[in-house]
C-alpha cells in the first residue's frame, strides 16, 4: 500500500495544479481564514460555504474582530449554515488566538475548541505547512479505491489511513492535503459515480482495474435515525411573533418557535403546515401552526418581522415556517 501511496502522490499534486477551483477561501489565506474556513466546510456544502463565507470574513476579518463580537453577532452571522456549535466553537477558538497568538504545532491547533483530527490536519497542512494528514470520508473513499481495500470504513481505518500519508507526505503539504480532498469532492465521487476517465490515478487505481470502484469504501450498518414529532407554533399578536431560546442540547441558545411534543391552544389556529428536518442521529416531524394569539403571553420574547430578520437567529430547522413572518 505505501509503494503504490507513494507512486500515487505526484500524479495527484500535478493533476490539482492543473485543476483546482476557485474557491474564495484559496486566495489571501492566514491561519486564521484556513480556520474559519475548515469549520465552516465541516459537514456543509461547498456552495453553501461559498457564499456566506467572504461575508462571514468582512465582517469578522481577524481572530481579534471575532473575539469581539458577542455571541449573538457570530450566531446570526453564522445563520443557515447549520450545526451552530461551530461557530461557538469558532468565538470561543478566536478568543484563545486573540489572546495567545494561532498556534504553531499540531497539539496547539488539536486543542482549539471544536478542532478534531480532520480540522486539525487541515489547518497544520494548510497553514502551517506541517505534513498532517487530514482523512475524512472523502479521502477515505478516495484511498480505499485506490487500494481496493475492502475492509470496513470505521475509525480505525481512518488512523491506518492518516499513519500511511504521513509516511509520504511531500513538502508541498497544503496542495496535498487540498489535491486528495479535491479529487473526492470533483472526480472521486461517492456511490458509483466515479469521474475514472478524468481522474490522474488512472491506470494506478486498483478499484477501477477491477471495474468495481462503487463497492469501495465499504459502509458501517447504518443506524436508525430517531423520529421526533414536533407542534410548532407561530403565534402573531399584533405585528409581533413569539419567540424563545433553546436551552441545553441540540441548537443550543438559538432562536425557536415554541414547539412542543404535544398539541397547545393558544388561539385561533390560521393556517398549518407539515414540515420535516433531518439532523444527523434525529428526524424532527413538525406540523407548524399559524395562530393568532389571544394574548401576548410573557413566557416569550416578542419581535417585529424585520427585528427577527436581522437579530435574532433562527436555525434552518424552522425555515419552513418564515414564509409566515415575512409576508
Ligand atoms: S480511478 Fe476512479 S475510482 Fe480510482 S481514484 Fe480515480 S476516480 Fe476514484
């Protein structure tokens, strides 16, 4: 596996040379945007990032700005991108680095709050030019084709994966690290879509000689999703709606509609709508109510649609339901 790693090493740096997209977060890059870049990217599309991103950094240009701001700023500036940990994780990081300076070694950038292994390799590679790999399902995919390697895709395999490029890491570190995710997320792609004819591991790669590329990786079995039935309510007073804030647990200290597991009379019901969300281990099965409510009941804040709109923010989960407050 390591010779064939190694063969397969300046093929792929070439091919990203060649190949690579634009992407915003490539250009003017510090430790720093190499960071909020990588958390941002962590389980979110490419497009998604792309978009929010240069506005995320002119808003927040430095570690020092986002140590600034309050947690609510970096929460509505993080809206729609989801899984609003990281950004928390992201404040709480650049606090650190205002106060300490962006780390230098992997132990430092491992020990930013919501940094893993992945992130971790990334940042190092990227940004500090250090040769830490940095395997995600992507690059698991990519070498498990690559060695038409059978076993199942689970931590372990990630650790041997990670321990193999570290013995071929070549000094362009960052174009390596980013060449293998660019190759998973352009030409290697999952299921049995594999770009073979484009890819530079042509010929080199052990799946596609056997023809079998979309049986690699080999999947854990799947667990079930846990199914949450959720009543959501939009209750409008006046030109007002209700608002509170989730406490511990899933979206933590955002923004919600008040929603319950089991049905509420708070007034005249307007209208209904069934919506579904998916997290990653729970499904929320939520039918929203428009109400108008028969009083301004003082267990929520209440907030005009232009005050929602730009201060308080509302995870995705509930986008269904905004068409009801902007019209
Ligand atoms: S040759 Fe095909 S299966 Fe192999 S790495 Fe390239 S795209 Fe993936």
């Amino acid at each position: 596996m390591r010779d064939l790693l190694l063969s397969a090493v300046p093929p792929v740096l070439g091919w990203f040379r060649a190949h690579r997209r634009d992407l915003p977060w490539r250009h003017g890059r510090t430790p720093y945007t190499v960071l909020v870049a990588e958390l941002m990217l962590q389980q979110t599309r490419v497009e998604a990032v792309r978009e929010r991103y240069a506005e995320f950094l002119l808003r927040f240009p430095t570690a020092e700005a986002l140590a600034r701001a309050s947690e609510e700023e970096v929460l509505k500036a993080w809206e729609g991108l989801g899984y609003y940990s990281r950004a928390r994780n992201l404040h709480a990081a650049a606090k650190r680095i205002a106060a300490e300076g962006f780390p230098s070694d992997y132990a430092g950038v491992r020990a930013l709050p919501g940094v893993g292994d992945y992130t971790a390799g990334a940042v190092c590679s990227i940004a500090l030019g250090l040769p830490v790999p940095a395997v995600d399902g992507n690059v698991v995919r990519v070498l498990s084709r690559l060695f038409a390697d059978g076993r199942v895709q689970d931590a372990e395999l990630k650790r041997e994966y990670a321990a193999l490029l570290e013995e071929v890491y070549p000094p362009e570190t960052g174009d390596f690290a980013e060449a293998l995710m660019e190759l998973g997320a352009t030409v290697c792609l999952p299921g049995g879509a594999p770009l073979c004819g484009q890819c530079p591991w042509k010929g080199l790669c052990r799946a596609e000689r056997e023809g079998n590329a979309s049986s690699y990786p080999v999947r854990p079995e799947k667990r079930e999703r846990k199914k949450v039935l959720l009543n959501v309510y939009v209750l409008r007073f006046g030109e007002e709606y209700a608002l509170r804030r989730r406490g511990e647990g899933l979206l933590a200290g955002l923004w919600e509609f008040p929603n319950y597991p089991a049905p509420r009379d708070f007034g005249e019901t307007l209208n209904t709508l069934e919506a579904k969300h998916v997290f990653t281990h729970v499904e929320w099965h939520m039918t929203g109510r428009l109400v108008a409510a028969r009083e301004r009941f003082p267990e929520f804040v209440w907030a005009d649609s232009a005050s929602i709109a730009a201060r308080y923010a509302v995870p995705s989960a509930f986008k269904a339901f905004l068409p009801w407050i902007r019209v």
